[in-house]
C-alpha cells in the first residue's frame, strides 16, 4: 500500500458497490475522495436545471456525511477539472489517480485528459465499470463489433455473457482506518456549496431528496414487497397517479447513488425464489436491461444525441417553430393532460414513463413536428433522471426516429389520461386553474358550455389557452408524413400501405391509431390504453405465406373471403387497399380467437408479385381490459 490515490467521484456518487474506490483503499496509504465542480464541464456535456443542481448537491453533501463517519472526507474542489487535478496532485503528492469508467463522450473525453496528464505529471490512472452492469466493450464485441440494435437480440447477446458481476464488497471503517484522509488538508472552500453560493434559484420544495441514503431507502422499502416486485408489469403502472407508481429509483441510478448491479442481484434473488415472476421486458429487471440496451448502443454509436450524422437515425425534416415549442415547454398547449404532465416536470423533475411517452409523441411525431432534439433538450434540463444514453435513446424510439417504427401509434392528449384517471384528479392538482371543471370535460375543456366554463371561473382563451392544433387533423396528416418517410426508404420496400387511419371529426381528441406486428402476438388486452378509440386498421408487410401459417398455429379460426366482400361492406381496410390500387382479386383470410380478430390479405397485385399483408382490426377494450396492461408487450420503459 504506497500510493497516495486522488479517488475522483464522477457519477458513481455512493460508497457501496464502488470498486474504484475499494481498489484505492485497498492499494494505497492515503487517499483523498475528490468531487470536481467544474460547472462548464457539466453543462457543456448535459443542461442542468435548477432542480438537477439541489438533487447533486443534496448527493454530495449526502456523500460528505457517509464519508465522515468512516472517518474520511469530501474534496468538492470548484474549477475547471484538468487545473484542479494538477494543484491537488502537486500539493499531496499523489501517484495514482482512480474513477469509475462512464460511456458518455464528455467523460470519455475526461478520462482521456486525465490519463495524458498521468503521463505528464508520473501519476497512474485506473477505472472500473460500476455504473453499467456489463463492460459494454464485451457486449459489442460478443454482437461482431456493433451494438445490437432491438432488444431481443441484445437480450441474446448477454445470455452468451453471462450474469453481471456481483457488486463490490461494503466499505467499511477499517478500510479508511489503514488508508487514512487527511481531513485537516482541506478548507472551506473545499466543502459542498449551496445553490446561493452557485447563484442557483429554486422556488419549488424538494419531493426527490438527493444521496445514497435515500436511494438506498427507497430500494429496501420495495425490496421489503416481495409480492410486487414478482408482479410488477412496468406497462400497468398508472401514468397519471398522485403518487409514483414505479419503483421512483431512476434518479439515484443516474447520478450513481445507487448501484444498478446491486439493484439487478438484489432482484435475481427475489425471483430465484418465486415460482412465477414477471419477465423482461416489462418486470424490473427488464427495466434494468432497457437501460443497459441504451448505454451500449450509445457507446458504439457516433453522434447519437443528434439525427444528423448519427448512422441508426432517421434522417426526417422535423419543423422549426419556436412558438410551439416554447408553449409545449411551458404547459401553454391547450391539452390539459400534456400541460399537466410539463407542469409537473417543471416543478418536481420526475414524471411517470408513459407520460413521458405522451408529450413526446405530442411534440414530435403526434401532433407538432418538432424534433425529438428539442424535447431531449428539454428533458435533460428538467429530469432528476436524464440520463445521456436513455434519454437521447427514448426521444429517438418515441419520435419513430430509431429502434421502434410503428408510427401509426399515436398517443391521444385526450383519451390517454382520462383512461386512468376519469375524475381528472392529476390535471387538478398540477393545473388549479382548471379544478372548477366537471370530470365531463376536464380533458377538453374547450368542449365545456360557456356557462360551464363560467361556472368553473375559467374561460377558455382567457384563463386558460385553446387546443394549439386540432388533435385529429394533426396526427392524421403527420401519420401520413411518417408512412412516406418509410415508404422512401429501401430497406423497407414492400410495405405497401403502412397505416389507415380512423376519422375523428368530432375533435374531441377520443382518435388514434393502434397496430401490431406479428412478431408482438398482441391481442386487445395489450392495447395501449387511449391510444386507440373505436376500430383501428393497420398494415404491415411479411414474407409470403409466413403470417398465415403463423396464425393457424397460434390457434386463430380461419376462414376466407375476397377483398370485394369488404369493400362492398364499405370497410375501412377493404377501401384503403382498393384506393391503392389493389384488386378484387384479392384473398382475405380472416382469423378470430377471443375479442381479437385479425385478417390476413393476400395481396396477389400491385407491381410487386407475391406480397402478403396482415390487416388488424381490434375491439375498443372494456374497462376490464384497460386494467390488463397499458402499454405493447415489447415497449420501451424507463426505471422510474
């Protein structure tokens, strides 16, 4: 034990399951715990709100105690990182620098500086993986050299892997009592400041307490409901609850106060010791392994928080309008159920994953088209849990840009929340100015009569603003955008039609569209719940003969008729594919199995031979089904 060890806290901001910080101890006769404030380096690599600034000082003053009852300390050292480490390494004589090793450019870029500067100044420099599960090189390596780009073939990849390490072993007293800190080194100026000393204002009382403590708190007390973590089904989770109802863990996994290993294990013994648990993706673990999926494919993937030049990213001529973007940002759109979803991300940081999906979907590919860059902006500002890889990676996947083509889902600002929620309990809390409204029209208030409005002391266009765009129209047209974006692509010839989308001329936002590829095997109880309000139509290409058999084996009744037998019934699917220029000629097979019934074309003509296309057609759910899952059976999800 000879070397004096600076340990550099980068996000991995907790004492347990710290390898980096185990291996200084345990190499070492001093060791001096440092924290680089270098605000130009954190706000270049990430926007940093107000609410993001209290969560990392509330960490490290967090980590500041934890270390002082080991009898050690916390280094915050302000300045830019590369001219701290060179006074700190002077000053204390230190021959060995240590951090955990971080996917993000920015700190790649750090550890690039910092291990030059080892060369430069005789220090050595080590690292360890602790804020992933698996070193992301070897899941590469083990795909041929590139990320695996959907998650069932990532899953495929680390089955080849392995399970994760196990996490590091507690540090304890005794570590530091055979390498000591030297506490008396230190000065003010070297302890954690406050929002005052940074000239940071926030008017909002904290709901998310920053550290590891907490974290660790929060892990126990659901560990503790061994029931619900067998059970938990992330897509059945209510977006628009008073309370989280996930596990409300994803921003102590982003700044690194909780380990997502010890997470990981700590579910696989639960499980290990039930007969029936919920699976990837939509158990806990799962939710875990979304994560992992973001990071690795970030960390092979040149440029992927931007659509140009980043290789897996559709490249689409996204609108520029600063207006709506400014309205979406700060809860001016009109649709209550968005507005209260960017109320509440304004004032707590944290909002539930499918209302994440919403207001994404709302900007960008549902109703604005707007970039998925804006809204990633946006968030990364405002969540406690933005996290590079996830956020840019979900933005990318909810846009259509990336991982995830199903466009013709679109996400009403209407019917979404009041599936959950009917009272409007959540609109009311995060919008006061709309408390007055009956249930009836809490969700389109503009419906409501004028002497309701009046009634309710808010009049809509004075008090609260009109719908920005017409739901229905917007979506209908962007969805059409979408399908000749596709359609251009020549990786995706044969589609042939892609989405038929139902009218809504009422305008009162009860529309969408819902459609599913075979490989999902969905039925209507799997249906996300508000996107979809009464028939939804789709189409999807497969190879010739390959769904029919398909279907037959997945125990579907089948029967036959001709496409003029649908058009004559002056059906939807029949009509759209007569308007594409498709013949009587054609064979319908349709196939019924429970409340989900599913038609498979044959299509015979239209330039292309052979082509077969699967039409879905599935029942409105019942209020019994809405409870079943609200979201695809293979969905991303975010661990919050």
């Amino acid at each position: 034990m000879t070397h004096r060890t600076i340990h550099l806290f980068r996000k991995g901001l907790r004492l347990h399951d710290n390898p980096a910080l185990l291996g200084a101890l345990e190499s070492s006769a001093v060791v001096y715990p440092v924290f680089a404030l270098d605000r130009d380096f954190l706000q270049a690599g990430a926007l940093t709100g107000g609410l993001r600034w209290r969560f990392l000082l509330q960490s490290l003053q967090d980590l500041e105690r934890s270390l002082a009852t080991l009898g050690s300390r916390l280094y915050v050292l302000q300045g830019r990182y590369e001219q701290v480490l060179r006074d700190r390494v002077r000053r204390w004589g230190v021959t060995q620098v240590t951090f955990d090793t971080e996917v993000e450019p920015y700190y790649a870029q750090q550890e690039d500086c910092i291990r030059a500067l080892g060369r430069e100044m005789g220090f050595g420099v080590r690292s360890c993986v602790a804020h992933t599960l698996y070193d992301l090189r070897r899941i590469v390596q083990a795909n041929g050299g590139e990320p695996p780009l959907t998650y069932k073939k990532f899953l495929h990849v680390l089955a080849l892997l392995g399970d994760p390490e196990k996490p590091a072993r507690q540090i304890t007293p005794e570590d530091f009592q055979k390498c000591h800190t030297p506490t008396e080194e230190g000065t003010e100026q070297d302890r954690v400041p406050s929002l005052e000393d940074l000239g940071i204002a926030v008017d909002t009382e904290p709901l998310w307490i920053g550290g590891e403590s907490q974290g660790l708190q929060r892990l126990e007390k659901h560990m503790e409901n061994q029931g619900w973590v067998e059970n938990v089904a992330k897509p059945r989770t209510i977006p628009n609850s008073l309370l989280p109802s996930t596990t409300g863990l994803s921003p102590y996994f982003s700044t690194g106060c909780l380990s997502v290993r010890t997470f990981y294990h700590r579910l696989s013994n639960i499980y290990a010791q039930s007969k029936n648990h919920s699976l990837p993706p939509v158990s806990l673990q799962g939710q875990v392994l979304w994560r992992e999926f973001f990071y690795t494919v970030a960390s092979a993937t040149p440029n992927f928080t931007k659509m140009a030049s980043n290789p897996i990213c559709l490249q689409i001529d996204w609108a520029t309008k600063a207006e709506a973007l400014e309205k979406w940002k700060m809860a001016k759109t009109g649709f209550p159920w968005i507005d209260a979803i960017m109320t509440q991300l304004r004032q707590e940081g944290w909002i539930h994953h499918l209302a994440r999906h919403a207001v994404a979907c709302f900007l960008t590919r549902g109703d604005l088209w707007i970039s998925w860059e804006e809204g990633m902006k946006v968030f990364e500002e405002l969540l406690l849990d933005a996290d590079w890889s996830v956020n840019a990676g979900s933005w990318m996947w909810l846009s259509c840009s990336s991982f995830f083509q199903q466009f013709f889902h679109c996400y009403c600002p209407v019917g979404f929340g009041r599936r959950t929620d009917p009272n409007g309990d959540y609109i009311r809390r995060y919008l006061p100015v709309l408390r007055g409204f009956p249930a009836k029209y809490i969700y389109d208030p503009w419906n409501a009569p004028e002497s309701v409005q009046k009634v309710a002391k808010c009049v809509i266009g004075v008090h609260y603003p009109k719908p920005m765009v017409n739901h229905a129209e917007a979506s209908r047209l962007n969805i059409e955008r979408m399908k000749q974006i596709y359609q251009q692509l020549s990786c995706y010839r044969g589609l042939g039609l892609l989405a038929s989308v139902p009218s809504n001329p009422t305008g009162s936002g009860n529309g969408g569209m819902v459609g599913f590829s075979s490989g999902e095997g969905m039925h209507a109880s799997h249906t996300p719940t508000g996107i979809m309000e009464a028939q939804a139509v789709s189409v999807l290409a497969y190879s010739h003969g390959e769904s029919h058999t398909g279907m037959q084996q997945q125990g579907y009744q089948c029967s036959r008729s001709s496409l003029s037998a649908y058009t004559q019934a002056e059906s939807q699917a029949g009509s759209s594919l007569m308007q594409q220029g498709y013949t009587h000629g054609s064979n319908v097979f349709s196939y019924t199995q429970g409340d989900s019934h599913q038609t498979q074309s044959m299509i015979l003509q239209q330039g292309r031979g052979h082509l077969s296309s699967m039409l879905t057609t599935v029942k409105r759910p019942s209020s019994e089904d809405s409870t079943q899952g609200i979201g695809p059976k293979v969905q991303r999800q975010s661990i919050n």
